[in-house]
C-alpha cells in the first residue's frame, strides 16, 4: 500500500468529531494566579451533556489580533479554515454544565504562552468560541475498591471532577503538582480521599515531582489515572508496565500537553 493509500485508508476511518456550537464568554475568574475559570452560555450549547468524569472538549479559539471567531470544515480528516490553514483549537475538561442556564466552565492554566493561554488572560465577556464535544472519557472502573489520582495543573479539573465522581465508598490517593502553594486550588470534598501537593522544584522537568511521588508510593490503588506533561506521563507509563507489572487494563495515562511544543 502507498504512502498516499494509507492517509487515504485514515482519513476514512476518523470519525467526525461533534459539530461546533458557538458560544460566549459569560464570566471570567481568577482560581489562583495560574488558572481562570471561564464560563461559556448560549442557546447551542443545548443539549450539551457530561456523560463521564475527565472527557475532554475542543475549543476553538478567535482570531488572536481581530478577535474574530471563523467557523471551521471538517474534511473528513482534520478542521480547516476557510483558506485551509489549520484553526487555533486547544482540548479542555468539561469541568461543570449547567443545563438550567446553558453554560459550560473551563478552568485554563496560565502558563508562559500560547493561543489557549493568551486568548485566557485576555477574554472578557460576550467574546465568541465554539466547542466541539464532550469526546468519550474512560468509564469509571466498577470494580475497583481504591483510586490513584497523579496529574499536574493541566489535570486539576479533571482531578476536580473524578473526586466529584467516584463514590464515596471507595478510597482515592491524589497526588498533584503545582508550580507551587499559590497554584493549588480548592477540591471537592471526597470522605475517602487523601490529596499530596507537590511543589515542582526550580529546573526541574514538568512533572518530575508527580513521577517521584507515584514511584515512591508502595501500595498501588486498583485504579490509576495520570494526566499532564506527555514525557513524564510516558515515565510513569514505563514505570507501571515495565518496573511494577501493573495490568494495563486497570491504568489510565494521557499526556496533556508537551513541553516544547503548541498543541497544534
Ligand atoms: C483530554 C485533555 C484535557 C485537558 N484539560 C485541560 C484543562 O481542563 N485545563 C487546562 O489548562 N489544560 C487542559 N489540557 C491541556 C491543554 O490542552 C494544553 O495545555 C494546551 O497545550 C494549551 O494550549 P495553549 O494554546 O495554551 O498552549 P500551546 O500553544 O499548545 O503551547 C505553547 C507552549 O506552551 C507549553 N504549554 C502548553 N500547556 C502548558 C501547561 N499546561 N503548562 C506549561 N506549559 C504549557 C507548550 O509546551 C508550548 O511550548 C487538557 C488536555 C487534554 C488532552
């Protein structure tokens, strides 16, 4: 099979993600220094529903210097623009839908630079988006009695979310990395739950603090789930699956974002 087979066999197999509703900003607020909460309203978002805890949304961004929202075409392999370049579309938790009032909350880390982050620190009220989803999440594993929760600031909705989600008899070790005390934010109360903060420290690579308490934590929960910085999300992988045998059926392992590389 040629080369141009093959993306012609792929592209036909991807499945259309769901379409765009636009959206406005409602309401923008300051969680920390380091992550906004911005709530999203408008009639197309009816309907909208959080099927599963950590699902994801795509959000499709302005125009960063008009701060013009351009409606994209799905061509059966990617979104496009109407010129053919690629739209500024960063992913997202689902963090909170409120059906009564139609409004979507994302919760967005401020980090150095790029379209998501700038788009945050600059958004004010009744400046439009779309967003595509929810896409499918993991099931909530029945069996399992304990929970392992490791993610860093990108993974805090969703950590936010499965403490709201798994019931309250089962037991949950979270363990999150911030850049620091004033990037922590408020959790859900779970009855079961023990959450460890860690400091990323000076020089050190994204999630070496997360990987260092997940290697040092002896008894492993039934469950496990990870989220943030892909390399050090692949570390933990490696550690799981090849230091400790753990079963890859009851591990959860997703790189959120890369060091060193935009989303696009
Ligand atoms: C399923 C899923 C759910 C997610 N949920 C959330 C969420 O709820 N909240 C959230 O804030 N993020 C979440 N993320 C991560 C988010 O999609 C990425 O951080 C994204 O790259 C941000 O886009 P950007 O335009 O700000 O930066 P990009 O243009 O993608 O990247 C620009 C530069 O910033 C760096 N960078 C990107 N993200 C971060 C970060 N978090 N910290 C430090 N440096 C970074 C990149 O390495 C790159 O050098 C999620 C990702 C996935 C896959």
């Amino acid at each position: 099979m040629s080369d141009d087979d093959r993306a012609a066999a792929m592209a036909k197999i991807r499945r259309e993600p769901s379409p765009y509703r636009r959206a406005t900003v409602v309401s923008i607020d300051a969680l920390t220094p380091f992550m906004t909460r911005i709530a999203l309203g408008g009639d197309e978002l009816e309907g909208f529903e959080i099927e599963a805890p950590a699902s994801s949304v795509r959000l499709l961004l302005p125009d960063a210097e008009s701060n013009e929202l351009v409606m994209v075409t799905w061509t059966g392999n990617q979104f496009e623009l109407p010129d053919g370049s690629r739209p500024p579309i960063r992913t997202f938790t689902p963090r909170h839908f409120d059906a009564q009032r139609n409004e979507l909350t994302l919760d967005i880390v401020l980090h150095d630079h790029g379209a998501a982050t700038d788009w945050a620190r600059r958004a004010t009220p009744g400046d439009e988006v779309a967003i595509s989803g929810p896409g499918r999440s993991e099931e909530l594993n029945p069996d399992a009695r304990s929970h392992l929760l490791v993610g860093d600031e990108s993974a805090l909705p969703a950590i936010a979310q499965l403490l709201e989600w798994i019931p309250t008899d089962r037991t949950i070790e979270a363990h999150i990395e911030t850049r620091g005390p004033d990037a922590r934010i408020e959790l859900p109360e779970h009855p079961g739950a023990k959450i460890v903060w860690h400091d990323a420290a000076d020089g050190a690579e994204p999630g070496d603090a997360m990987v260092g308490a997940l290697v040092d934590t002896a008894d492993l929960a039934d469950d496990i789930w990870v989220a943030g910085e892909a390399a050090a999300v692949q570390r933990l992988r490696k550690h799981l699956f090849d230091d400790r045998g753990r079963d890859r059926s009851n591990v959860t392992a997703r790189g959120y974002w890369k060091k060193g590389r935009s989303a696009t």
